[in-house]
C-alpha cells in the first residue's frame, strides 16, 4: 500500500494522538483539525486521500460536515470514516446515509482502525 495523506477530524486530543500514532507508525501522512468548519478547508486545501470524522463535535456535527463534503465536487469523491461513541444502529445508519463508507464505534483498537483505513484506501 502507496503513503496516504489523512485527514482526522476529532476535537478530543487525546484521540487523534492515538490516531495519528496509529497511521503514522502504518506509514501514512496525517493532518489534524478539531471542528468540521475547519475540516471542509483542510479537506479542499490538503486534497487527503481519505478522511477520520468524528460525529460529535462543536459547531457542526460530523454528519453535516460529510453532507457538506460531498455536495461539493473537489471533495464529494474522498471516502469518509466516521468514529463516534454513538454505536446505536440508528447512528451508524445515518453516518451511512450521510455518505461516509464505513462507521467505526469508539472505543477502537489501533489496529481495527489501521485495517478500515487500508481496507478503503485500497477500495471498498
């Protein structure tokens, strides 16, 4: 597997050094920001090959900042993991409608993640 540029999207920092160890460690390049504002910027200025979001965040919530990625043409095509506390089946849908390729619940190992990471950068 080629080096891929990540974007995590998490406003607990605890998680995305875990995170960020995580990939990095996997050979990966990570970029880190903790609201979904600042996540559609990063997401158009660092063109990531995959994005980490998590659901609950200030300002706007995961799933309407992945809404907003895909309804914009320069970033509708980057394949979106959401992490989230919320393990209800009725959330894990709804990250699913919003468009996200994969719905990760929290807590997680690092190498459950390392494996959805690859997994869609080397297509669903």
């Amino acid at each position: 597997m080629a080096v891929a540029r990540i974007l995590i999207v998490d406003d607990e920092p605890h998680i995305v050094k875990l995170i960020c160890f995580s990939l990095e460690k996997a050979g990966h390049e990570t970029v880190a920001v903790t609201d979904g504002i600042s996540a559609i910027s990063a997401a158009r200025d660092e063109a990531p090959d995959l994005i980490l979001m998590d659901v609950m965040m200030p300002v706007m919530t995961g799933y309407e900042t992945v809404e907003r990625l895909k309804a914009e043409p320069a970033t509708a095509d980057i394949p979106v993991i959401m992490l989230s506390a919320k393990s209800q089946l009725y959330e894990r849908e709804k990250g699913i409608d919003c468009g996200a390729v994969c719905y990760i619940c929290k807590p997680f190992t690092p190498r459950e993640l390392v494996e959805q990471v690859s997994r869609f950068l080397d297509g669903p």
